[in-house]
C-alpha cells in the first residue's frame, strides 16, 4: 500500500471493523491501535499522515491524547466521537484536533472530511492562495475584496475578519471560542450572541437564501463551518 498513512486509535472493535472496512480500497494505508498508549507509540514509529481518534479510551481520554500528540506532530486529527458530548468536541478541537464526526457517520461523509484534513495539511507547507471562491462567493485576501456573483459586496471589519478566518480552515469546523478569540480577542470567550449576530448578517450578505445557508454551516453546541465548495 501507498495511499496516505492513517493511524486509528479506537477500543471498540466494531468500529474497527467498520472504520477498517470502509478504507479498503480507497487507498488509505491503516494501521490499528485500541488504547491511548498503543496509539501514542504508533503515531512515533509509523507516522501517520493522518490520525483517526475515538475520544473515549480504556487507558484515557482523546484529548489529553491530542495535547499530547500536538506537542510534536502537525498530522491532521480528526475525532469521532459519540452522539450527544458537545463539550468534548469543543475541548477536543480546542486541544488541537482538525475536526469531528459524531457516531453514526456515513463513510462518504467520513472520506471526506479525511480528504479535506489532508489538503489542508498539504496547503499548509505551501504559500496562501490570495483569491478563495465559495460557489459564487469570492474572498480576495490581498485586494480585501468580498464578491457574490461577481458583484462586490460590502462588509464591516468584525463581518470580514469572520469570513477571513473561517475561510483560512474552510471544511473544517471551529469552535465559539476559537472563533471569538480571532475576531474579538481573548477576553471574548464567552460572548457566543455576538457570533450568532455576525453569522446572521454574512449570511444576509453572501447566501442565497440566509435562512437555509449552504456556505456558513451551524455546527449545533460546537461552532460554524464554511463549507469546501468549489
Ligand atoms: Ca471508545
């Protein structure tokens, strides 16, 4: 095998079993650990190009797991994690993981998602693109200029500096307190109604129809995303 590297840490093996079935053939490498510690020793001598990690483990949690993991690697790491645990999520992607999928997924949602860590992963070497479009939404980061269908449209700093972020890690979900840290500073944690205000006026500004967004996605508990679209 030659496809990119994935190491999936989970203790269930179920979804092992499901995780490993779903990878055949699509031309991911896998390799299998059940416990934090097997996890941690494999992301050493393997290295993964990507890491797939159940929150929940025998021997301890995800998130100390992916503390400990960002101390030295740079490898997206995308969560799964059950149904219903919004604050581990948080912490989870706060601690330095790329993404989640909630229990059950679906393996072309799941492929995805590990698609789109690993461009991310390989843009992240390279030079910023300056011009990124959205469907018909276009961000140019050098000029500061925001367009819908070639028209420009205007946004206040704050609306821009949201855009400007989310569009850095777009397909990827980040949290209220990432998000709030980045446009409003540190002291604003807490204060997820002025997100909700500015996702409602981006949304007036560059969906179809704001009241069913298909670029600025909710992610319910945990934060927004804006979606990958060519
Ligand atoms: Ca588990």
């Amino acid at each position: 095998m030659t496809g990119p590297r994935v190491l999936l840490i989970e203790d269930e093996p179920q979804m092992r079993r499901f995780l490993r079935a779903s990878l055949e053939g699509t031309g991911f490498s896998l390799i299998e650990a059940s416990t934090a510690a097997e996890g941690r020793s494999l992301a050493g001598s393997y290295n993964p190009e990507l890491v797939l990690l159940d929150l929940g483990l025998p021997d301890g949690d995800g998130i100390t797991l992916t503390k400990a993991l960002r101390e030295w690697a740079r490898m997206p790491i995308i969560v799964i994690s059950a149904q219903g645990r919004e604050a581990n999520k948080v912490q989870a992607l706060d601690a330095g993981a790329d993404d989640y999928l909630t229990k059950p997924f679906g393996v072309s949602e799941l492929l995805a998602r590990m698609r789109v860590a690993l461009r991310h992963a390989a843009a992240a070497g390279g030079a910023p693109e300056p011009v990124r479009s959205f469907g018909d939404v276009e961000l140019d980061l050098q000029r500061r200029v925001v367009t819908k269908a070639h028209v420009e449209v205007h946004l206040t700093p704050n609306e821009y500096r949201l855009l400007v972020v989310l569009a850095q890690h777009a397909g990827k979900v980040l949290t209220h307190g990432h998000l709030l840290k980045e446009v409003w500073g540190p002291g604003s944690a807490q204060q997820t109604h002025y997100l909700r205000v500015y996702m409602a006026q981006l949304r007036q500004k560059l969906e179809d129809d704001p009241a069913r967004p298909k670029l600025l996605i909710t992610e319910p508990g945990v934060g927004y995303r804006l979606k990958d679209v060519a």
